[in-house]
C-alpha cells in the first residue's frame, strides 16, 4: 500500500512548504504557490511513542514526497533556524514532530527544541521555513491537503480568474 502524500500550505495564505531546488540531504525549504510539483509533496508517517512534551499531539516524521522514495525528513536545528532535508535516522528529535491541531489543520512542534514550524515573516514566495518560538500567529497554523484536493482547490481558483476576465 503506496503512503498518501499531502501538501503542507500556511493558514495565512496560498502558501506551500517546498523543497528550495533539487531535494537532497542538506535543501532548505522555503514557502511558494501552489504548483503542483513534487517539491511541495510530504508524506506524513506516524512514529512509535508518545510526546514528550504531554501535549497529546501525534508525533510524526514529515518526509518529502520528490524524492521518491521516503528518505529525506524535515529536520529542525536551533529554534530560529530555517529547516533542512536530512535522511532520517530513528530517536532523532530533530526529525521528529508533535501536530497538534484538529482535523486537517493545526500546528507542528519539534520535539528537540520545542518550537514551532513557521513561515517567517509570513513571507510567501521564498519566504523560508523554519522553526520559532510558539506565538500561535497564522505564521505557525499549517493545513495538511491531500494532492487531489490541493489540484482541485487550484482549479477552481483558476476558473474563477478566467471568469472574472471574461466579464471585464
């Protein structure tokens, strides 16, 4: 059974996590608009154990969708510090995250440093991932979308463009 990929868009706007180029161990992410590209495909996979900060979030290991194959995981450094690609390595903290949300939508905190997955500045379009101290601004809240929902979000959003010229 293939693992379901999913695309990880800010609260605040059309704004996606995506591998920054080619994914390899070492690529930073950055936010972008939708496109559809593997870059922006994560495949969220529960992992053994509990959280250790008691939130009753589900720990998780987030990994990139464009690589083929799961190997390369969002990993987290010092709080303030932007996220990178590295291959996974079991009791990694770094790598490990609690969501903690309801339903599709909620936030990630890393289990080494305690903060937040964040959009810095709220800077879509190259803006860089990272994580931050828990402030609980949009810049932290994360909706996780199944691939085909996220195509046909797109769509409409398109056609409503092309509508509203029509009418100009």
């Amino acid at each position: 059974m293939a693992l379901q990929e999913f695309l990880i868009q800010n609260y605040g706007g059309n704004c996606f996590v995506s591998v920054n180029g080619v994914p390899v161990a070492g690529s930073t992410l950055i936010s972008q608009e939708y496109n559809g590209g593997p870059a922006q495909q994560w495949i969220p996979a529960q992992y053994p154990g509990n959280d250790p900060g008691n939130t009753g979030g589900v720990v998780c290991a987030l990994y990139s969708g464009a690589s083929g194959t799961p190997k390369l995981v969002i990993t987290a450094s010092n709080c303030g510090a932007g996220v990178t690609l590295q291959p996974f390595q079991a009791g990694n903290l770094n790598q490990l995250w609690a969501y903690q949300g309801a339903g599709k939508q909620g936030m990630f905190r890393n289990l080494a440093n305690g903060c937040m997955l964040d959009l810095y500045n709220q800077q879509c379009n190259g803006g860089q991932i990272q994580t931050y101290s828990p402030n609980g601004s949009s810049a932290q809240i994360w909706k996780t979308l199944p691939i085909a929902e996220a195509a046909a979000m797109s769509a409409s959003f398109s056609n409503a463009g092309e509508l509203e010229g029509a009418g100009a």
